[in-house]
C-alpha cells in the first residue's frame, strides 16, 4: 500500500516536501527537454572520443582526429612565416639604402616594422612613437645620434650605454655640480646661458656670466653655438628641446647632476631583417632624415 500523498484537486503524487503546509508536485519532466538533456550525454561522449578533452598529467587525450587549435595554429603561422621567407631573406641581405629604392619592399618592411615596435619599443617611447621624459620622440627632427637611416639601425642594433654590445653607442655628461667641477652659483648662470641659447625666457646678466663657463666646460661637446655634436650624442641645446625637460630646474638639474638613460641592443635579440624592419618604420615616422 503506497504512503505516498496524493494531491486531491490534480490526482498527482507529491514529493513529500513541504513548504508552510504548500505541497511540491511530482510532475515528471517534459519529455522533450528530457531527450534534449540525453542528447547533450551523447554528443558529449562523442565529443571526448573524437576530440582532446581529457587532461592527463603532462597533455591530454588526443581524440581521434588527433586535432588541436593550438596544432592548426602552429600550421597556419608556419605557413605565413613560409610565404614570408623570400622576403624576409632579401631584407636581410640587402643594404639599406637598396631596399629603400624598392617600393614594395619598404612597404612590406615598414608594416612588419611598425607591429615590432608595438611589442619591443612602445613601453618606452610611446604607442606613437612620441616618447616621454628620458625617452626620445622619434616623430621630429631632434636626434642625438642621427636621424637618417644607418644611425637609427645603428642605434637599434647596438643600442646606448648597455654593457652587453662592444659597439653600443656611449656618451657620459659630467656631473658638474655634484663632483664639484662647478660652483651652485656657475651651475646658475649657465642655466641661464642654455636657456638664452634655446631663445627661451631668462636672466640676461647672468647668461652673460654663463656663456663664459659654458665656453670652458660645455661648448667642446656641445659646440660654441650649443647645437652639439651627433659623433658624441650631446644634445642640441639651441632647440629648444630636451630629452629631460627644457625648464630652469630641469637644465639646472641636468647640469649639477645628469641622467643617462640606457638602450638595449637589440641585435642579440632580432634577426637582421627585423632589425632593418624597425629601422625603416622609425624612418618612416617623419623625422627620419
């Protein structure tokens, strides 16, 4: 004899669970959905005997198609990196300024360049190339080294002031003030020598002194007119640009105790193509002479 409670108004089983005196029916399931939920069982048991879907300890069962999207992605950049081959060789063993004569060539370069310089160079000087303090911006014609296209390859292959490239470039500004080469008051007055070399505002008294200490400290890098020397990577002070700033503090800082930023060599970490690649894309940028 079944204990089971009967709902009178609808003649349905309850499941016996009871809610403020509110009994649950125990209505079966709409047959669709139930043959729907065993479908997915199925095709699921179906899916791990042909697919990889079971992880083991160092990989997976492969299935019996034997396919992964990382596999078929592996596949497609070979294929890619193969039809890239030809092209990729010429770069590398062509001189610059003969791939520059080569429209399709330069295009092909500088599109490849330009996502190099997304990965390898935006963290420093910018997704636009336009740099930040210590950073150059690479879209004027401000250049420390150079802006035609061997200096930039030349920059980028071996880099500046890194210890790992014997010919990385290299250039050291004294630290005038803090090793005691020049006095506060001297370190002022060429302040405001550099600040009337770049037309800006400043003291003209003390410029006065100033271009006096700049002629016996600065002007054998810099030049007598303080528009520097590329050979030596010193700066064009008449410009008005500075790759720390351009203010009275700034120029004051730079001269009593100067920053010297560092660039790696990327030729221990690209192929030559790459390399060439980058160069023309920050050639390419508008400032490149």
């Amino acid at each position: 004899m079944s204990d089971k409670h009967v709902d009178q108004p609808t003649g349905v089983t309850t499941t016996g669970h009871v809610w403020d005196g509110i009994r649950e029916l125990d209505n079966p399931m709409p047959r669709w959905w139930l043959w729907t939920f065993y479908a997915t069982i199925v095709f699921s048991i179906g899916y791990m005997v042909y697919y990889p879907a079971i992880p083991l300890w160092n990989t997976s069962t492969m299935g019996i198609s034997g396919q992964t999207n990382r596999m078929q992605l592996k596949r497609d950049l070979e294929a890619v990196e193969e039809s890239r081959r030809g092209t990729i060789a010429r770069l590398a063993n062509s001189e610059l300024s003969e791939i520059q004569g080569d429209e399709e060539l330069v295009r092909f370069a500088v599109a490849g360049g330009a996502s190099l310089f997304k990965v390898y160079c935006s963290q420093c000087h910018g997704s636009g190339a336009q740099g930040a303090p210590g950073y150059p911006n690479l879209n004027d014609d401000d250049w420390l080294w150079g802006g035609d296209i061997d200096a930039i390859y030349t920059s980028i292959a071996h880099g500046v002031r890194n210890e790992e490239d014997t010919d990385s470039r290299y250039s050291e500004m004294p630290a005038f003030g803090a090793d005691g080469i020049l006095e506060r008051s001297e370190i002022s007055a060429a302040t405001e020598y550099v600040l009337q070399l770049s037309g800006q505002e400043h003291d003209e008294a003390l410029a006065s002194q100033g271009a006096q200490v700049f002629a016996d400290n600065c002007a054998t890098c810099h030049a007598d007119d303080g528009t520097g020397a590329r050979q030596q990577g010193a700066p064009n002070l008449a410009d008005a640009i500075s790759l720390y700033g351009n203010t009275r503090d700034t120029i004051y800082a730079q001269i009593h105790r100067p920053r010297h930023g560092v660039m790696p060599s990327w030729s221990v970490r690209m192929r030559e193509a790459n390399l060439k690649q980058l160069a023309l894309y920050v050639h390419s940028l508008g400032g490149g002479e």
